[in-house]
C-alpha cells in the first residue's frame, strides 16, 4: 500500500508544480518516543520487561485554490529492537489519514 501512496502523492505533487498554479504547500510531523513497562505477571521474583516504542508522522498539506485543500499524513510505529535496521522493513508504514476538503 505504501507504493501505491507514494506514486499517488509524486503524481499529484508533479501535475500541481507543472501547472503553474499558486498551491500553498505545508509539511508537518511528529516524532514520539516512548518507554514502557510490563509488569503482568505479578511476581516480585522476576523484572518487569521494558521496552521502547517510536511513532512517527508526516504530514502534507496542499492548498490548490481556494476551495479545495488536500492532506496527506503517512505513519511510522516501532518497537526498538524488534528489526535489524529501519530501512530493510516498510511493513510499520502506512497512511494514518488523508482527505480532500471542498469548500463551498
């Protein structure tokens, strides 16, 4: 899915440049890190199991005219640990949210 959201959004940016219009374009993010601990297995005997979390986001925001807008918000989620390197696994990526707003 992640190709398909890729080409869709280098096509749209590539007709809007090509066309010469005045598109007002804004870029947005989030990065959150986050620890956690585990602790369910109610023995004072054993460590709770502690680990971190990452959630990334960006986002794309196109004004085309007047009337209509566009957003784009594609999101990253990992467990550090859990793959040998960020490049080599694309499953954790995906499209969190994305519309087009037509004003009347």
């Amino acid at each position: 899915m992640s190709k398909w959201f890729l080409l869709a959004m280098y096509v749209f940016i590539n007709t809007n440049v090509l066309s010469q219009d005045k598109t007002e374009w804004n870029l947005d993010g989030q990065i959150q890190l986050r620890s956690e601990l585990d602790g369910r297995d109610f023995s004072d005997k054993t460590y709770p199991l502690t680990f971190a979390t990452m959630r990334t986001r960006i986002g794309l925001k196109a004004n085309i005219s007047e009337k209509v807008s566009f957003y784009a918000q594609a999101q990253d989620s990992r467990i550090f640990g859990e793959e040998p390197m960020v490049t080599s696994s694309i499953k954790n990526l995906d499209l969190d949210q994305g519309f087009v707003k037509l004003i009347e």
